[in-house]
C-alpha cells in the first residue's frame, strides 16, 4: 500500500503542476478564503479519485499485467504530451472561478469535481490503480493534487500571475515521458527487469535536453528579430 500512495502522490503531484486545476486554485484564492478553497478541492478530489480507483482496480483484475504497462506507458507519454501543449482557463471556467457564489465551499467544490472527470489527472489515477494497491492509489492521488494546488494557492498569494510557467510545463512533461518509457520498457520486456528503468532514464534526459535545444532557438529568434522591430 505505501508504495502505491508514494508513487501515486509522485505522478499526480506532477500531473497538477501547470494544469487547469491550479489556475482555477490561484484564482479561486483571490476571492475566497484560502482554507475554503483548499477544503473544496480536497472534497471534489476525494470523490472523483474514489471513482478513479474504482474504475481501474476492476479493469486492471482483467487485463494481464505486461498489457497494462503497455497500455499505462502510452498513456503516460500521451499526458507528457498533454502537458507540453500547455493549459488554460476557457471563458466559462474564467468566468466559475470569479464569480461570487452563496456558497464559497460549493462553488470551488463543483468546479474543481467538473474540471477534474476526464482530466489528465482522472486518468492517470485510473492508469495507476490498475496494478496498484487501490487504497494507495486514492490516498496518494488525493494528497498528490490537494498538496499540488495548496502550492499553487501559495505561489499565486504571493506572486500574483507573474509564474514560470514554460519552466514548470516543460519539467512535468519530461517526467511524464519518463515514467511512460519506463512503463513500455517494463510492458515490453518483462522479463530483463532494467529495461524500464534505462528507459525511463534515457527518456528524461533527452526530453530535457530537447526542450533547453528549443529554448535556446527561441530565444535566439526573438533576439535576431528584436533589431529589425526597432528599425525605422
């Protein structure tokens, strides 16, 4: 069980960094008390993660286990992918997060359960109670988030908007790639036991490695171009 909760916390706590969920967090925290928005969101994530559980821990008895890690491996690379695209707050959850409500406890409670069903983060839980203890799963996954958005609450009290967004996203995607080859190493080949890991390890550093190259073009671009902005 506890390698299940520490490993779910890990994944979830990193699925949430720059995700919609801690936008909604940072903005529910400039117009409501800190301790309601924190217990709305341990609430909403507390229901929608028993229902994660629940969902994998069935499927996983099921499906054999090289197939799961297959199956988990995609799916970890698809979130690195989701993550690397970046999020954002559309109109009507912009417009949920500001709006007064009667009840602050609902109002971040219902949001944060709607923004969540279908989320990366749902189905991550899903992913990792397949072939985990389902108890460790709903524990490390709940903690995982509400401990994820605190952090943003803190950041945005203190910072404002003014975040490193492109530093946080580009870091939760490179661990999502590496736990996704781990998982296909693991699926794969079964049997050696360190595939996976060399996997895992190769993968990160070329995803970081990748994303510094990328970096460094852009900002080259944006310094040859800022001359020929200032040109007459």
């Amino acid at each position: 069980m506890w390698s299940a909760l520490v490993l779910s916390f890990a994944v979830v706590f990193v699925a949430e960094l720059g995700d919609k969920s801690q936008l909604m967090a940072m903005t529910f925290a400039l117009r409501y008390r800190w301790w309601v928005v924190l217990s709305g969101i341990l609430f909403a994530t507390t229901a929608v993660h028993l229902v994660s559980v629940a969902v994998g821990h069935y499927l996983g008895v099921a499906i054999p286990a090289t197939a799961i890690s297959i199956v988990g491996g995609i799916a970890f690379l698809i979130f690195g992918a989701w993550t690397l695209r970046g999020d954002s707050l559309d109109d009507d959850e912009q417009s949920k997060a500001g709006r007064v409500a009667r009840s602050a406890f609902l109002a971040v409670t219902s949001a944060f359960f709607l923004a969540e069903l279908g989320d990366k983060t749902m189905l991550a839980t899903i992913t990792l109670a397949t072939d985990n203890n389902w108890a460790g799963v709903w524990i490390g996954s709940t903690v995982g988030m509400v401990a994820a958005d605190a952090l943003a609450i803190v950041i945005g009290a203190v910072f404002g908007r003014h975040l490193p967004d492109n530093a946080i996203r580009y870091g939760a995607s490179a661990l999502f790639f590496g736990f996704g080859a781990w998982m296909l190493g693991d699926g794969l080949f079964p049997a050696t036991g360190v595939v996976g890991p060399i996997a895992g390890a190769v993968a990160l550093l070329l995803s970081v490695a990748a994303m510094v190259v990328v970096r460094r073009r852009a900002r080259r671009v944006t310094e040859d171009e800022a001359p020929a902005l200032m040109r007459p």
